[in-house]
C-alpha cells in the first residue's frame, strides 16, 4: 500500500476485505458519491472518466505488481463501475439499492458485451473495461425498472 497506485487499486483498503472484496469495493462508490452528487451532472461525469482513466493505469500497475491479470484485491474498478450507474440514476435511496443489486449482478455474471470486454482487453484496461461496462448497463436497467414500477404505480 505505500505504492499511490496500489492503495488506489485497493481502493484504498476496501480490497483487502476477506470476503467478497468486489462488493467492498462497489459500495466504496458510496463513500465517494457524497463528494461529487453537488456538482452539476456534465463535471460528474467528467470527473467519473478521469476516475476510470486513473483506474486503468494504477490497476495495470498494481496487477504487475502483485501478480496475476485481474488480483481479487484490485476492487477500484468496482468501485468506479458503481460510481458509473449512481451518476447515471436519479438520487433517490430507491435509486442507490436497485443501482448496487444491478451492478452487482452484472459484474459477478458479465453478460455478453461485459464479459467480452473482460476476455479480448489486456491489463489495466481489461480490470476496468468490463466493470465500467456494468456500470452503464446498470444504469439502464435502474432506469428500465423504474419506468416499470412508475407504469404500475400510477396506471
């Protein structure tokens, strides 16, 4: 952890949780949310793509460094895959629990295009690919289920 790009990686100590470390580090995206939710929209999402651009270099970094393609302790790219959908939904504590499960979900089964992204990438790119990935699609399926649940609420 003295290394910034690992304790990034690590999302600061979240991966090193013993048990399901990938959904510590998704809820790490809570912990950071907070800090951005105040800004308009379009800095968030900026700011989120400079998140997974950092990613992209620590998490490559730090898999050379500890050895392996994808080590279970390198959770920051489930922690910006998460940052991705609550940008992407509506600020709501519905919102949040439907936006982890999802994620969640799509991260540990990676359908089609996420597991693809996981397959064909290398590196730090591959680490962060597949869960930004999720992260979108998540977005979407938040969005799906609540036109749904708005549908049957209000007829």
């Amino acid at each position: 952890m003295r290394d910034p790009a690992v304790a990034l990686a690590l999302s600061f100590g979240l991966g090193l949780v013993p048990w399901m470390p990938g959904t510590f580090g998704a809820a790490g995206a809570f912990l950071l949310y907070p800090l951005i939710m105040p800004l308009p929209w379009g800095l968030q999402c900026l700011l989120v793509l400079l998140l997974l651009w950092l990613g992209c270099a620590a998490c490559g970094r730090a898999a050379r460094a500890l050895g392996g393609e994808d080590p279970s302790v390198i959770v920051w790219d489930e922690t910006v895959g998460m940052l991705i959908t609550l940008v992407l939904v509506p600020a709501t504590p519905m919102s949040w629990l439907l936006s982890f499960l999802a994620f969640r979900v799509l991260d540990i089964n990676k359908p089609w295009l996420i597991g693809t992204a996981e397959r064909r990438l290398r590196g730090g790119v591959a680490i962060m690919a597949d869960d930004a990935l999720a992260g979108l699609a998540s977005g979407g399926v938040v969005w799906v289920i609540l036109a749904i649940l708005t549908h049957l609420t209000t007829g």
